[in-house]
C-alpha cells in the first residue's frame, strides 16, 4: 500500500529530533496506520530494525532476563542480523501487547539508554496497560492515532489548495460557492467510505466505491473476529451486539435498555467500556459546562456514543456506500446521525495526540423546555458549544438557550452551510469543524 502523508508524522519527526526524548509507544484502534507511519520515519534513519513479539518467542524471552537495555539491543541485532546503533537505527518493537515484560523494560531504555530511537506499538494494548497503570510514568511517551481525518483524505487526493481554501477562511470570510460546493462533494464521499487508512487507499486508486465497501467489510469482519481475544473478558457475541447497538443509535442519550432485554445495565456499561478501551467506539459525555476544564462537572449517566469512523458505521449498518452516493437528498443518507458521527471524529483528530481525548456535550431536561447541544468544546479559554445539522439549514433553539444561560461568548453550527456568521452563532462547515479549535489564534 501506497504511503499517504498524516499528521502525525510532524510529531514523529520533532520526536525523533529532540535530544531528551523517550519511548515512543503509539496507541489505537487496529488497522488505523500506526505501523505504516513508523516504518515512514524508519526510512530517515540508516538502519531500521522491526520486530513482532507475537511471532517469536525467542524475541520474548529477551526481554524475561533481567539485562540492561543495551545488552537487550545486542541479543535482538544477533537474532534479526540488523545493527542496531544509537542516533542510526530506529527499532520498533511491533505487538509489545504480548508480552508484558518489554512494556515494563521500555522504561529502562529512557533511564539507561536515552540515546535509542525506539518506538513501541500493539493491537488491543489497552487492555494490557489497564493491568499496568504505572508502567511508564515520566519515562514513556504515548502518541495516539486515529483513521485519516478530512485533510488528510483530501490531501491523500491530491487536493491541497482545497485544504488551503478552507483553512484560510472563516465565518467572516467564506468561501466562493463553487470551491464549497466541490468540498462539500468530496465530503460526502469521506462520509460514506470513512478514514481507514487501506480503505482510502483504495479509493485513491481506483476512485470505485463498491472497491471500498468490500475493503471496509474485510476490515469490520476482522474486528469482529478480534473479539475472539476479549473472550476472557466478554463474550464475542456480547461485544458485537452492543457495537451494532451504537452504530444503530439516532442522535440522543445513549439507551442501555433498547439493546438486549437479557442483557443488564452492568453488562452493557462494561461492554462498552471495553470497545472505548480498543478505540472503536467514542464517549460523548455530559458536561454542566460551567467552566474550565470541562470534565470537572460531568454526568455519567447521561452520555452519547460515536462509532470511530463513518465508513465503519456505514459498514455496521449493511449500507450501500455505492448507491448512497447517488442519493440527491443528503438528510435521506444522514439520517440524523452520520454528521454526528463525522464530527465526533474530527473532534478528537483535531486534538493533540498526546493524550486521549474527552468529548462532552449538553443536556437539559426540564418540563415543556429540553435542550441538548451534540458537542461542547474548549477553544482557548471560551467553551464554546457546537449544534450538527446534517442538511445546509436548521433551527438553533437549543444553542440559544445554551448561550443564554452560561452566557457564553458565542455558539457553532455545523452543516453543508458555507461559512457565515448570524449574531452571536457562527457556521463552519462540516468539512472546516477542525478550524473551529484554532480559531482563538
């Protein structure tokens, strides 16, 4: 597969280049590109050493003895025949997950042997770092990743000055109709396929939907057959029923009770914690949103969920990405959610990988006057509250009574709508959400 420039790869390289760095250890969802970005920056190096913990024990059992990070060093460059030189060679221990002992040694590397570029990555890591909260705290540097974002898909195309247009513009300043309009196109292509890294790949090739449906149904079955490994944990079967239950969730509190009479609100929440966990699925949270930082006051009890990425959900739902695109009213495909969906993911994408992110929203619920906001956001020092509307217009009741009681500064919709700026609401577009985070600077 084709290498695609990400975002990360900036952060990877300021990585690389700081003199009192530690380990790297990258984390996310499967099958979201970790590997293919650290074998990119292990093109910059001299020597580039990789190995999978999973496939060799001999490689395991390294890391069991009790020998310092250097004399660890020597024994791998004998089994894999590669030199492995300080400031020349970039090692990337691949799926550390299985064994624990190289994620506890990963600390000694930082104390002991600073000068090695070593990057770490797994699939279902989380789980193993659940059982080891103090692994690496002040030695080891996590950075998360995510499915491509909009830029990124665009710029994957080819499509720069697109990326450049909209960055550049603002509710103040929208865009010429005709460059939205071709935007807003290519995003109802993202909306439909996703960001899976092999997914946009594909479509980057050969520009054929029914192409990427079948990338995005291997890659869901795949996830489905790694629910085999949470076997210790939860059933298989328990896992993909609450996954389906999201994908199929309208906008809204998410409902324990309408995804199985036999299953109980104790199951459910640890299911779902559990599909956090992999990354597959993101928490919305309630938020009072009475100030900074937002998690301060939270309601768990009241809360959304997002499934990670649209093509996936799409995937989950049987959708037909191929005849969907021909669809001409837009609110038939969206069906109240997918929008939601997209900006959730925009959100957390947009962030700093080097934390995982929180979303929240707000909910109100008092007789004869409800009011929820989808997303509540810190921008500089300003919460700022988000309405998604999937179509080019929409009532903005709730955002005003949201501004009206913390009287905030301003409020965000988001739709198919240009930029534009009524009093104290501002539009983004969908495709330009990211650019609400920078909009203090």
């Amino acid at each position: 597969m084709d290498y695609f420039n990400r975002r990360i790869d900036n952060e990877l390289q300021r990585w690389k280049e700081d003199g009192d760095r530690m380990p790297l250890l990258i984390r996310g969802a499967r099958q979201v590109g970790k590997t293919s970005s650290i074998r990119h920056l292990g093109e910059s190096f001299q020597y580039y050493v990789e190995i999978d913990l999973n496939e060799s024990s001999t490689l395991r059992e390294i890391f069991a003895d009790d020998i310092s990070p250097q004399e660890i060093c020597r024994r791998i460059s004998y089994v894999v025949n590669k030199p492995i030189i300080a400031g020349k060679t970039l090692l990337f221990i691949d799926e550390i997950q299985s064994c624990p002992a190289a994620i506890n040694k990963l600390r000694y590397f930082y104390e002991q042997y600073q000068e090695l570029h070593l990057i770490a990555a797994g699939s279902l890591l989380e789980f193993v770092l659940a059982d080891l909260p103090s692994f690496g705290v002040g030695r080891v540097r996590s950075l998360f990743m995510y499915p491509f974002s909009f830029e990124e898909f665009l710029r994957a195309n080819g499509e720069e000055l697109l990326i450049e247009a909209y960055r550049s513009s603002n509710p103040d300043a929208p865009l010429p109709e005709v460059v939205h309009n071709r935007i807003i196109n290519l995003l109802k292509t993202f909306l439909l396929i996703g960001g899976m890294p092999k997914v946009v790949s594909a479509f980057v090739k050969t520009n054929d939907l029914m192409k990427c449906q079948r990338v995005l149904t291997d890659l869901v079955v795949s996830y489905r057959d790694d629910f085999k490994k949470y076997r210790k944990r939860i059933s298989e079967q328990r896992i993909g029923m609450v996954l389906d239950a999201v994908a199929q969730q309208k906008s809204g509190r998410f409902v324990y009770s309408n995804i199985n009479d036999n299953l109980s609100l104790a199951q459910v929440k640890l299911t779902l914690d559990l599909l956090v966990k992999a990354g597959l699925v993101y928490s919305v949270l309630h938020t009072s949103a009475n100030g900074i930082p937002l998690g301060a006051e939270v309601n768990e009890r009241y809360q959304r969920m997002s499934v990670f990425d649209t093509g996936v959900q799409q995937c989950l739902l049987g959708a037909d990405i191929a005849k969907m695109s021909l669809v001409a009213d837009w609110d038939v495909v969206n069906k109240g959610t997918l929008a939601e969906v997209y900006v959730a993911a925009e959100l957390v994408k947009a962030a700093s990988y080097y934390e995982r992110q929180q979303l929240y929203c707000w909910h109100r619920e008092k007789k004869d006057s409800q009011a929820e906001v989808d997303f509540v956001v810190q921008v500089g020092q300003k919460i700022v509250p988000v309405e998604v509307k999937s179509g080019a217009i929409g009532k903005m009741k709730s955002l005003r009574i949201f501004l009206d009681e913390k009287k905030s500064t301003y409020g965000v919709r988001t739709s198919m709508e240009n930029f534009a700026h009524y009093e104290n609401i501002r539009v983004y577009p969908l495709y330009a959400i990211s650019n609400l985070l920078n909009a203090e600077l």
